[in-house]
C-alpha cells in the first residue's frame, strides 16, 4: 500500500512540474498553444516541464534605461491566473494594455534569450505569438544570475529588461 501512495504521488509530481504545449502549423503560421490543434493543422507536442512558474504571479516594476530599444519609466507589470490561464496587466508606462498568457515553450525561451542575451528558465508568455510581427513573445520571464538568486526579465516587443518583484499596489 505504501509504495502505491508513493508512486501515485511521484506521478503526481511529475504532471505538475511538467505541461504540454502544442505546436500548431498552418498554412506556414505557427502558433502555440495549451490546447490540441485542429484537425486540419500540423501537430508537434512540447513538453515543457522547467522552473516552476508559481513566484511569476504578483508585480514587477520594469527597470529603467537597462536594456532593449527602450524601456518606459514607471511600468507596472501585474501577472495573476485567470479563468482561462493567466494574465498580464501592464500599468504606466507607454501603454497600458492587458495580454492573455500561457507558459513559455523551450522554443520561445530560446528566442527570448537569443534577443535579450540572458539566460531565461520558465516564463508565461502570450497566447498568440507572431514571429512575423515581434521578435520574440511578450511576457514575464525568470532566470537566475551568476549568484543563483532569481532574475526576472519583462519582455515588450522591442523593449525588455530586468524587472524587480515588488508588493502589488
């Protein structure tokens, strides 16, 4: 009975550290998603089982003049759950706007890296991404500096850059 318990909650673990992210391609658009794809779109399932995600919840404030094209003082990023996932409500800034997220795929983290020169983890990035049209997903990312303590990263089309975690207002 024991090792029944213990293999039932080793499972149950491993589903939770882990989720899977659909890939789905038509027509040559590629879009990612947490949900199987239409019957009529080409399949590729990614497992994208990382860093966990839970302390990406709350606010950040975006740092100033640190990185990207450009960085808008005073930005607020609040990242919560949602009833279908997650959101991101950008306050201040340029452009306050709200994003409906979902966790990164390795692949976006990958391109997020290559844009920002950082070494991102786990991140929750848009539903809909379009390569054509930003060069990498918009959203919240974390990684960890050379010390081990966590880096969080906010990405907004063509400006990024570290974030602090700070009390919501």
């Amino acid at each position: 009975m024991m090792r029944f318990v213990l293999a039932l909650l080793l499972l149950l673990c491993s589903s939770i550290a882990s989720a899977q992210v659909y890939k789905c391609t038509h027509g040559g658009q590629v879009a990612y998603q947490d949900t199987p794809c239409a019957q009529d779109q080409q399949s590729e399932t990614m497992d994208v089982g990382f860093d966990p995600i839970g302390d990406l919840m709350g606010c950040f404030m975006a740092v100033p003049n640190s990185g990207g094209t450009r960085q808008d003082a005073g930005l607020v990023i609040e990242v919560r759950t949602s009833l279908d996932g997650y959101e991101l409500v950008a306050r201040g800034g340029l452009y306050p706007q709200k994003f409906s997220l979902r966790r990164a795929t390795r692949h976006e983290l990958d391109v997020v890296d290559e844009a920002t020169r950082m070494h991102m983890r786990a991140g929750l990035a848009v539903k809909k991404w379009n390569a054509d049209m930003e060069p990498a997903p918009v959203g919240v990312y974390k990684g960890k500096d050379e010390n081990g303590r966590p880096l969080y990263l906010a990405y907004f089309r063509n400006t990024y850059g570290p974030a602090l975690k700070m009390a919501c207002p």
